[in-house]
C-alpha cells in the first residue's frame, strides 16, 4: 500500500537532539522496534530499514530479542518437552548436563556460530571426552537448534552443519559363528543356556529378551511377539513400548531356538500367562551387571573361542548375518531385526560375503547349464559336437568312439 507523500514505505526515520539518526519499524508480529544503533546520516538508516524489508519480504526475519535466548534454559526445556523414551531421556540429559551446558550454557542461541560448534567440540576431545561422545552430543545440539530454527524461529540458520561431526569410525563387532554359540550356550548355568540360543537365533535385543512373557510365545506356530521391552534406569527397571514403532513385532524361530525355548519353558518358567520367560536364580528381572557376573561372562566367552570382548548385544548380529545369509529381502530385514530404516538391514546384506560365494556358486551351475556345447573341426570341413561335460584330461589316449 502506498504511503502518504513525504512519508517513507517501510518504516521511519528521525533526527535524534543528539544530531545522529534513529530508525524504527513495525515486524510483522505488529511490534514496533528501534534499531539497535543510531546513525551518521540519514541515509545509513535508511539503508539499514532497507535490508531489515528484504529480510521480511524474503522469509529470513526473525525477532531480534529471540536470539538472546540462552542454550542452558533452551535446551533443557527442549529435552523435558520433547517425546522420548524413558531411557532416551536419562541419555539425552546426561549429554546435556555433562558435555554442553559447561561449555555453551550461557551462549545466547543468537551467538552461536560455526567456529563456536568447532571450537567446543575440540574442548570435548582434549579434555578427554571420547569420540562417540562428542558425536552424540553434537547430534543432540544440532536436534535442539534444528527447532529453534524451524519451529521456533529464533534463529536462522543452524551452526551444526559441518561435515562429519556427526559421524564416528566404529569397529565391526565380532560375529559368532553357529557352532561357537551352541559352544557358549553350554557353558551357560543350565537356566541361561536358551537365552543365549534364542538371542543368537532370533536376533532379538537384550531388553527384548528380558521383557518376554509367556503369552509372547507361540511354540506351535514357533514364533514370539514383541510388544515391550525392558530399559534400566537410573532409579530402577521399567517395562515400556519397544525401541520404536518397527521394533513392536512378531519374530519366527529356528526350529533350534524353539527347541530350546521349549525345554525352558518347562523346566524355569511359571504357568501363568504373565510369567517372564528369562529371569535371574531368584526369579527376579534380568540386569546385564547381575547376568555377567552370574555366568562368568568372560570366562564362557573365552572357553566357546570367541575373541575377547564379545558382547551379549553381538549375539545378535549372528542372527542378523544368518538371516540375511538366506537370501532375505531388505524389508523382510528390517521387520526382524526391528528396524524402521533401511540402513543396518543394508550393512548386514553388504558384509554377507558367504552368501555372495553361494551366489556365485549358483550362478556358475546356471551358466554351465546354458552354455552351448562347443563344436570341433574334422577333416574335410565337417564339425563334431563335442559334450560339454567331457574333459580331454581325463579322456586322454581313449579312442574316440568309446568315450
């Protein structure tokens, strides 16, 4: 809309007692603000009027107040309102409370930069904060800025952006072999030998396992349903929904972890349908510390030929391996591992080089079987089929009309 002769379009500009010059304007929340300086001249407020329009016009205009906003308050709020898993939560205020409000808890969101986001993450490192630290709180950071960029809008731009922060090189775990699992399962007090059987078999995650009850298992159809699991927190256990919505699902068995789910049902779990499947010698929940200790975990890993450091968790990447081993597709991957991405089911068909050499193998029968069979010259330009299957190795010295 047009402004009244003499009057400026955007804005407006006055000669403050002092000679410099104010400029003011009205956001497009209503509110009418000064800037933040005066001026020389009239015409570098006007300039300055200029560039806060386009900021306005173009999309990019934030109130100028909200970048004073301070991490430590921002961030806090931000985990306590935010969706999250119980356990989650506990690691995310962890992160928070030990790796960035030290640092950046007293930064306005508005001064945090690129070279501010570098310089904290080598603080992190020198001061001995490991790698995969410093890489789950930058991710956290970057989750708490990415709001306050495009929810809040108190910023603009996220300074989280540089390249491979958010990654980190992680060793591949060892994969037990079938025969190494059966060795471990029995070395195993004779209540936890199907546990390992079923974790290695069925590729179900420690928390799972724990929090099976009997009404979760099927033996004639061979199959457990997983609708819960159990995470340890800080003032105790807690029975909650799984890791996400892919992990609420239905696992088939191989007759072998059936076989041993069976036997253990029998023998260590209670008749009513509510009954865990695996707990402790006294009946109580399963704590990793508590299990460890009760196996002599190192020991049995050390005695089965594992490498050192194997973990209870890397039973589970055997099933995985065994699965994709089959030829399984990436869906069918990700629904029995509980993966709601695509990524770890694609690693685990990746890396299957056995099945790659069983690939290669069928493919070798597939071309001898359509591979033409080769002709020999004889004398006077006529040709003989030879057999495809003939080896002249081994027919050496044989005439002809008897091989």
């Amino acid at each position: 809309m047009a402004n009244s002769k003499g009057r400026r379009r955007f804005g407006n500009v006055r000669k403050r007692a002092s000679g410099r010059f104010q400029a003011r304007y009205v956001g497009p929340d209503g509110i009418e603000r000064t800037a933040p300086k005066t001026f020389a001249t009239e015409r570098e407020a006007t300039r300055w009027l200029t560039l806060v329009e386009s900021e306005i016009i173009r999309g990019d205009w934030t109130a100028p107040e909200a970048g004073e906003v301070q991490l430590g308050e921002y961030g806090q709020k931000w985990i306590a309102e935010r969706k999250l898993q119980p356990r989650t939560r506990e690691n995310y205020e962890d992160l928070f409370r030990l790796h960035i409000r030290p640092h950046l808890g007293n930064l306005a969101l508005g001064a945090i930069k690129p070279q501010t986001i570098r310089s904290w993450r080598k603080r992190l490192l020198d001061g001995g904060t490991t790698e995969p630290q410093a890489v789950k709180a930058y991710s956290l950071l970057r989750a708490i800025l990415n709001t306050a960029v495009k929810e809040d809008e108190i910023i603009r731009q996220n300074p989280c952006r540089i390249a491979g922060y958010d990654r980190y090189h992680t060793p591949e775990r060892p994969v037990a072999s079938v025969a190494q699992v059966l060795a471990l399962a029995e070395r195993m007090p004779a209540r936890f030998s199907s546990l390992v059987i079923v974790a290695a078999f069925s590729g179900l995650r420690w928390g799972e396992l724990a929090a099976l009850r009997r009404s979760d298992v099927d033996l004639e159809a061979g199959t457990v349903r997983v609708p819960r699991k159990l995470a340890a927190l800080r003032n105790g256990m807690e029975f909650g929904p799984p890791k996400s919505e892919a992990g609420n699902r239905t696992v088939a068995l191989p007759g072998a972890a059936r076989a041993a789910l069976a036997t253990h049902l029998r023998d260590y779990v209670g008749e009513g349908p509510d009954a865990l499947v695996f707990t402790g010698e006294k009946g109580a929940v399963l704590r990793t510390g508590n299990f460890r200790r009760a196996v002599d975990w190192a020991a049995a890993v050390r005695a089965a030929g594992m490498p050192a450091g194997f973990h209870f968790h890397d039973l589970r990447h055997t099933g995985n391996n065994l699965a994709a081993a089959t030829g399984a597709s990436t869906r069918d991957l990700m629904h029995r591992m509980g993966h709601a991405s695509m990524r770890a089911a694609l690693i685990y068909q990746h890396a299957n080089s056995e099945r790659d050499r069983e690939i290669a193998a069928a493919m070798d029968r597939r071309i001898a079987k359509q591979r033409p069979k080769p002709t020999t010259k004889k004398a006077g330009g006529r040709t003989r089929r030879k057999d495809a299957d003939s080896d002249d190795e081994g027919t050496a010295g044989v005439p002809a009309r008897t091989r």
